[in-house]
C-alpha cells in the first residue's frame, strides 16, 4: 500500500489532485490507516495509470468517471484505442518537426512570392466586385470604404499564417494557376449551400457508423471515406484532398475549439472517431 506522497512521487499527481479525485468519487482510496490517511493499493495504481492516459486526450474527468463506471468498459479495448490515439499525435508531432527541420535546414519553399501583389490584389477587388449592394454597404460602414477594407486584406494576405494558406491552396489545387482561378471564380449561393449539404451528409453517415461500433478503420467507416473524398474532390476543384482531410485531422488532434465544436454537434468521441478514420484512409 502506498500513501498519498508517495503516490504523488511515483506518477507526478499532485495530493491536491488525487485528494480531489477521492472527494469526486473518481479514484478512492483502496483503505484508510489507523490515523486517517488515504492509502492506494496496485489496483488503485492501475486505474490512476487509466485516468492520466484519458486526461491526455483532454477528457473531463466527470466523462472518465462515467467511463471507468459503466459496465460496457473494456480495460484492453480502451488500451488499444488509447495506443492508437497516442500513435496518430505522434505522427502529427513527427510532421511538425519534419516541418521544423526543413525551415532549420533552409529549405522551406514558404515564401512572399507565392502569390504576387498584384495577383493579391486581384484577388480582393474581384471579391469586392462580386458583392451585392447589402455586403458593400456592410463593408463600408465598418471600415468607413471598400478601398479601406482592400487595404486591410492586402495586409492580411502578407500575413505569414495567410503566406502559409495560400501555399497549401497552391499544394491542393495542384498549380498557382488553378488555385487562383478557383479564387476568381463567382460562387453560386445555391451551388455552395448544395456542397455544404453533401459534405455534411457525409459527415452524417460517418457518425451513425460510430453509434453502430463499428471500427474507424473498417470497411464500412473506410468506404464512407472514399465517398467523402469523391464529394470533396468534386465540390472543391481540388486535384487531391488527402491533404485538406490530414489537415483537418491535425486541427482536431490538437484539440481545442474544433473538437468542443464537433463533438457538440455529432457527440462524444465523434472528433476521435474521425480522425481514426482519416488516418487510416490516408496511410
């Protein structure tokens, strides 16, 4: 058995965390000694080891409770799932650095003259040309001109975060060229409203997989997969989206806004089981 510090010395939980976790029910003490203190056996080690691998992926702990709690959990599975999870923000972190090398080494390509400045500006007053009456009118009362509002975007677009996304416009697309003419091209509102729909019914038939466990690498999961492609590829103009869907998986592994976002509209562990299944699709 072993006492609260020593716990805390072993696995780096504070006493203030694992006395909150008795207080909440989440980790109780295996007994108590003779003068009151909390005292942990190896099974009570065992699921703290649980507890810390679920608080890595950023899982609030009344969700682990109810996890350890029910009687559908599966300690193996939740390890197996766990591994891979941890081996998808290895590979993230494994492009990052990758990325950093190339940077380091002086061979990073990201530069100011992806697009130039008067392909830039172009871009802007062909957006400026194709708004309605109400939009220009709403552009001028909070920038006070429409040559105020060009300005300003021409000094996000030399922003290095821009820099970047037009570089990974020109990767998607395949050319500067047909990066910038998607770019010209007047978006049809019912056209975009019709693509938004087939994204999102794709995104729809990926979630009713996972209600119905089944695996995020599996057939059925790897199919829809493949039909979510075909539509991104047809909506999009892109000559490839694997990148757009590695990208999109990376913004969920780092957690945050996006996944609070997409587990609220699609449920708990939809963000998990997506990213599962883009990674496995891109492989």
């Amino acid at each position: 058995m072993k006492t609260v510090k020593e716990v805390s010395e072993l696995t780096g939980v504070s006493p203030r965390a694992l006395h909150w976790y008795d207080r909440i029910g989440l980790l109780k003490p295996t007994a108590h000694s003779e003068a009151g203190y909390r005292l942990y056996d190896d099974g009570a080690l065992e699921k703290l080891r649980q507890i810390l691998y679920f608080r890595e992926f950023g899982m609030p702990l009344g969700e682990i409770r109810a996890v350890l709690e029910s009687p559908e959990y599966d300690r193996k599975a939740a390890l197996r799932q766990q591994k891979r999870l941890l081996e998808l923000k290895k590979m993230r972190l494994e492009r990052l650095i990758t990325s950093i090398d190339v940077i380091l080494a002086g061979d990073d390509k990201l530069d100011f003259t992806v697009f130039d400045q008067s392909e830039i500006e172009g871009i802007l007053q062909n957006m400026i040309s194709e708004l309605d009456e109400q939009q220009r009118d709403r552009l001028t009362n909070r920038y006070g001109s429409l040559e105020a509002f060009r300005e300003i975007g021409i000094r996000n677009f030399e922003k290095p975060e821009s820099r970047r996304f037009l570089q990974k416009l020109v990767e998607w697309y395949g050319s500067k060229e047909r990066a910038l003419a998607r770019m010209y091209e007047a978006p049809d509102p019912r056209v975009m409203m019709e693509n938004a729909r087939r994204i999102l019914n794709m995104y729809e038939k990926l979630n009713r997989l996972r209600l119905q466990n089944c695996p995020a690498g599996g057939g059925p999961a790897q199919q829809a997969m493949k039909e979510l492609e075909a539509v991104l590829l047809d909506t999009s103009g892109m000559e490839q989206v694997k990148p757009l869907l590695l990208e999109e998986a990376d913004g969920l592994l780092a957690g945050g806004e996006a996944v609070r976002k997409m587990d609220e509209k699609y449920g708990q562990g939809w963000s998990e089981f997506y990213v599962q299944a883009v990674m496995a699709y891109c492989e």
